[in-house]
C-alpha cells in the first residue's frame, strides 16, 4: 500500500460539496476540513504509486469547486 496526503484549496463556499465528493470515493481513508493556508487535507492510499497517481489526477482533481491541489507522497525510511 502507498499513501499521500492532498492539500486542497476550494473555490469559495465550495468545501462541503468537495468534502461530500471526496467521501464517496474509494481510495479515501480520511478529510479533514482545515483553517488556513488550505481548506482540506485528505489521505489517500492506493495498492502502487501508479495507481495513487491516477487516482489524484483523474478522481481529486476533476471535483468541481478545486481550485488548487499539493500532494503530499508519504515514503517509509
């Protein structure tokens, strides 16, 4: 299993549809709502870096009310 946290900016009063979108996906294991820099941080995991990386692109980014994600890979030392 590989894992990444998203950073996620929103348009204005987008967040709780973005939250709710994010919710119903698979690959999602938590959200978290933030203040700050970043209106969502979510953890994502994947069976490969592949797979994790169509996921972010294909699914996160393509929410309607993103306006800007940052990735956040996770490696184990």
């Amino acid at each position: 299993m590989v894992t990444a946290y998203v950073l996620i900016n929103t348009k204005p009063g987008a967040e709780e549809k973005v939250y709710s979108d994010l919710a119903s996906m698979a690959n999602v294991e938590e959200i978290y709502t933030l203040f700050g820099e970043y209106d969502i941080i979510v953890k994502v995991e994947a069976k490969d870096y592949p797979v994790l990386e169509n996921f972010i692109v294909s699914k996160i980014r393509n929410i309607g009310g993103i306006v800007d994600t940052k990735t956040l890979m996770v490696i184990k030392l």
